[in-house]
C-alpha cells in the first residue's frame, strides 16, 4: 500500500505524511524500513514517547491540537507542526524553539469544516491575519503554508469546495505576504478518503493513516 501512494503522489509532488496515532512502534517501523521518513501523531504524549524509542532521523510532523503549556516538551525535535490556531501558540513556539536555537517550521491552521468540533482559525480570522504585521518579527519559527481539514461526509462535492477554499486562503496570504519567500508553499489536506481530491485541488502534503496502517478503534 505505501508504495502504491507513494508511487501515485510522485505524480503530482506529493508528501506524504504517514499518520501513525494510536499505531505501535513494530508498524511504524516496518514503514520506516521501506524508506518512509515523515510521520505524524496528534498526542504529544504519544509523539513523546514514539520519538524516544524510535530512529532519529525521523521527521515528526504533530497534527493534533496543541495546547501551549505542552510545547516546551516537543520543542527540542519536532520537524513541523501543522496545527497551528493562535497567535499564542505561534508566539510560545517561537520561544521555545529560540531556547533549544532551533527553528520550527509550521503550518496555520484553518478551519474549513462545516462541523465545528475542529480547530483553526476562522475564516475572518484571515483579515486580522493579514492585518498583523508582528508575527513576521518571529525569528525561530518558519511559517510553511496552512493546514486544513474537511468536513467528514460523503458529499465529495462540498469537500472540493472547502479544499478549494483552503486553497484560496494559501494564496490570499502567500501574495499579501509570503511572495518572496522559499517557505510558505504547503498546503496540508487530504486524508485517507479524500486525498485524491486533495491532491486535485492543490495539496501539496496529504496526511494518510488508516489507508496506510489499518482502521484505528
Ligand atoms: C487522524 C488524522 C489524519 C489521518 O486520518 P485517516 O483518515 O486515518 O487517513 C489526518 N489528519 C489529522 C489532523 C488527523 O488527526
């Protein structure tokens, strides 16, 4: 199955982030095995101790919700975080990623879903964003794109249309922003059942666990 994703995102420039949450270490190594390197966990209980007994070359992506008095304990090695829904949280990031002399890249997340039991920052949230010229001063962070995730239906029609918003929402900032700079070009979306979709409206990172690992209970 790995190799059939991964020959499919070679297509079209596609990372693949391998969702390893709930999943052993035995499984996250047979992948490794094969050559994947990118994972991501979305407990920073669980990131902690997976990154403890496994390789480290590793690259670490959390994709879960984070709560700022919990970065301290991620900071010394997580590659990415694509969660990313306050300026809090980006401020405290920053600080912890100076202590360690580290940068970390991240990823704004928004929320695009109908439901709203998801995180991220709201759609107006955008204006204030763009009007918010101090979060460029954040010297320890490097803000990679934006990370969004779609509402769980079978309805594939509305879940195009929030990629292509998200996709919208990439774009607003990168030209507002981000025009001259190498960084901000990800735009993280897609799971297992909507990756292709994903992938057509513009992803440039989909994050795939069940297709991969297995059903999670
Ligand atoms: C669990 C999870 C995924 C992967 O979901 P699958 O449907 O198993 O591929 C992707 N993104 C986030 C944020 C997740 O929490």
């Amino acid at each position: 199955m790995l190799q059939l994703i991964l020959d499919e995102l070679a297509k079209t420039n596609t990372t693949l982030i391998a969702v390893s949450k709930t999943k052993p270490t035995k499984q996250i190594m047979q992948m490794y095995d094969r050559g994947q390197r990118i994972f991501g966990e979305n407990r920073v209980q669980e990131l902690l101790e997976k990154y403890e007994s496994l390789p480290k070359d590793i690259q670490w992506h959390l994709i879960g919700h984070l709560q700022t008095n919990k970065v301290k304990y991620i900071a010394p090695f997580v590659h990415m975080i694509q969660s990313v829904d306050s300026f809090k949280l980006l401020e405290e990031i920053n600080k912890q990623a100076a202590k360690h002399k580290r940068t970390i890249s991240v990823l704004l997340q928004f929320h695009i879903a109908e439901e709203d039991s998801k995180f991220g920052f709201a759609l107006n949230d955008l204006v204030e964003l763009i009007d918010k010229e101090s979060f460029k001063d954040l010297k320890n962070i490097r803000l990679a794109g934006v990370m969004g995730m779609a509402t769980f239906t079978d309805d594939m029609d509305q879940v195009r249309l929030e990629f292509s918003l998200l996709k919208h929402i990439f774009t607003q900032l990168k030209n507002q922003y981000f025009d001259n700079s190498p960084h901000f070009k990800e735009i993280s979306m897609g799971m297992s059942g909507d990756f292709r979709i994903a992938i057509e409206e513009g992803s440039t990172m989909v994050r795939i666990g069940s297709l991969l690992f297995g059903g999670r209970n």
